[in-house]
C-alpha cells in the first residue's frame, strides 16, 4: 500500500454494488490522497448495473471483481466502512489505528422496476456515497 494515501476499505455483504460503487468513486475522484479498497462478507459477482451507474461519470469497472473480506485480514487502513448492517454485524476487527465507520445505503441490487427505474436506483445510491464521503470523510481528514 501506498504509506502517502490513507486507506480505506469499504465492505458490504456481496460486494457488487454498493462497496465497489465507492472504491471507484474515492480511487477516481480522490486518488491522490485515498487509496481504497473494497470487499464483501459473503462476495458473489458486480452488479451490472453499478458497472453502468460508473461508467457515466467515467469510471471503467469491468475489471473488477467481487473480492472477500478475508483477502484484507491483517492488513492496516486507516478507515474501514460497512456500508449495510448486515456487513457492520459481520466484519472482522482489523488491527488497531483505524477507524469503523457504519453508514448504511440502501441496496440499489434490491430495487424493482424496469431497466431505468433500476438504473436510477443505482445512480442514486452512487450519489449518496460520494456526498457522504466528501462530508464526513474528507472533512475529519482535512
């Protein structure tokens, strides 16, 4: 890891929409002082629709793959964030120095509708973790 970029692993049960929705957004938006990360409790595959939620704003997720938890044990950031209650109750305690933050947002994967109703689902989550990343993170960090 970077020792200049503070790190940040993001967690959520499956770890394909949500979480990964944030590593892109801190990695693209902030990588100059971030470096994140992102992992599942129980990972299964990216959602298809966060992979098109990202590419709007430009940001290419067809790389990524859904990753466990278990791959990050032992490693140290400096923020580990669960991002569903599920994840908070679940999460492994990572060495000491870090900050837990819990902030819940609701699973866009759960939305029902047509193709842009659950679109927007996911655009609006997406929206939600970068505001609330610029308010609490980056401003206890400045």
């Amino acid at each position: 890891m970077d020792l200049e970029r503070k790190t940040i692993l993001f967690v959520c049960t499956h770890n394909s929409a949500r979480s990964q929705m944030a590593e892109a957004l801190v990695n693209h938006l902030y990588g100059d002082r971030y470096q994140a990360f992102s992992a599942g409790t129980e990972p299964t595959e990216v959602h298809p629709i966060a992979r098109r939620a990202m590419s709007e704003l430009g940001m290419d997720l067809s790389r990524q793959q859904s990753k466990s938890i278990d791959r990050f044990l032992g490693r140290d950031f400096d923020w580990v964030v669960t991002l569903c209650d599920h994840a908070r109750e679940s999460c492994p305690v990572f060495p000491a120095g870090y900050k837990r933050v819990h902030m819940g947002f609701r699973d866009p994967a759960a939305a029902q509708g047509d193709d842009e109703e659950t679109l927007e689902a996911f655009r609006t989550v997406r929206d939600e973790i970068k505001e609330w990343f610029e308010k609490t993170v980056l401003r206890t960090d400045e």
